[in-house]
C-alpha cells in the first residue's frame, strides 16, 4: 500500500466529513458519509481506509471514523 495514496485517502474522508457537518447528528452525518464511500469509492480504497482504521486511524476525523466503521455492516 502506497503511503501517498493512503495521505489522499484520510484527506478525502476527512474532507467529505467536514462537507456534511451542517447536519447536527453525528449519526446521520456518518451514514451519509459512509453511504458516499460506498457509492462513490473503489474496494481498495475502501479496504485501504477500514485497514487504517483498523490499525488507530489516528488522522481521521470523529465522523470519518465513524463512517468508516459503519461501511459494509
């Protein structure tokens, strides 16, 4: 796994987090988040960001962590 394209990654989860902070519920927030991920993201992508998150995911943000999460339940 490239550590460049794993930076790109965190960047834009946390990046589409922050674009659905206006909603007030983190939950629904998360959901709309994983719900992009899911629609709009690559599997290795995907598995590229749960593998970190897996490992701490320390850069991701509290929502883009809890999207994360919820992905493939």
């Amino acid at each position: 796994m490239g550590n460049h394209q794993l930076t790109s990654l965190i960047r834009m989860a946390n990046q589409i987090a922050a674009n659905n902070t206006h909603i007030g519920d983190e939950t629904a927030e998360a959901e709309m988040v994983a719900n992009h991920l899911t629609k709009f993201w690559a599997r290795s992508m995907k598995e590229q960001i749960s593998e970190y998150l897996n490992q701490g995911g320390d850069e991701l943000s509290p929502i883009a962590r809890k999207a994360i999460g919820m992905m493939g339940r």
